[in-house]
C-alpha cells in the first residue's frame, strides 16, 4: 500500500508529464501547499528560472493570521497574478503539483484568474 505522499508524487509526475507534451514552451503556474503556509511560482522551464513568486511568508503575507486557508490562498494567488502583470505575463499552464484541485488549490487558481491570468 502506498503512502499518501507517494500517490501525490505520482500525481505530480504524471501531471508534468502532460504539461510538457501539450503545452511545450510555455510558462508554468507551480502551487504548493504545506499545512501551514501557501506558495506559488511561475517557471519557465526552458530556462529553468523562476520569474515570479509569492507565498505566505511574504512581507504581506505575515500580516495574515493564517497562512494555512482559503482567505490565504486566494492571498497567494492574487499576488502571484500581480506579479506576473508587472512581468507581462498573461497566460500560463497550471500546475497543481499532485494536489487535488480542491480547497485551497481551487482558491489560489480561481483568484489568480479574476486577477488576471489566463489558464
């Protein structure tokens, strides 16, 4: 029986593999969840560098009480999208990372495209 961690890393894996077929070039919106904060990056990996990023240990972050809910998120994914506004980023492919698109995983994506970016 595998462990939950393994499924997800396996998710992850299977994940990434579709990215890179169907969307080859393109930046990638990463999430990451702990259970006690929320981080974002947009990646372009044909460089291999990271151009944005934002989480809950942002200077702006650490004024929330939580780092670890969905007001969190939605935190994270709208300082991400204002982030990638000042880069001229527009559209990127999403990528959950083995997490299920569920809870706080749904509330970053679903702030980050009312603040404008495109998946």
């Amino acid at each position: 029986m595998l462990s939950s961690s393994e499924l997800r890393q396996r998710r992850k894996l299977r994940q990434r593999t579709k990215i890179s077929q169907v969307s080859p070039g393109k930046l990638r919106l990463s999430v990451h969840r702990t259970n006690t904060h929320m981080y974002a990056q947009i990646i372009d990996d044909v460089k291999s560098e990271t151009i944005a990023a934002a989480s809950t240990l942002s200077s702006e972050g650490k004024k929330l009480k939580n780092g670890s809910n969905k007001e969190a998120a939605a935190f994270v994914g709208k300082m991400i999208a204002k982030e990638a506004g000042k880069k001229g980023i527009t559209s990127v492919v999403f990528d959950r990372s083995g997490f299920l698109y569920h809870g706080r995983i749904k509330a970053l994506a679903d702030s980050a495209r009312e603040n404008g970016l495109k998946f």
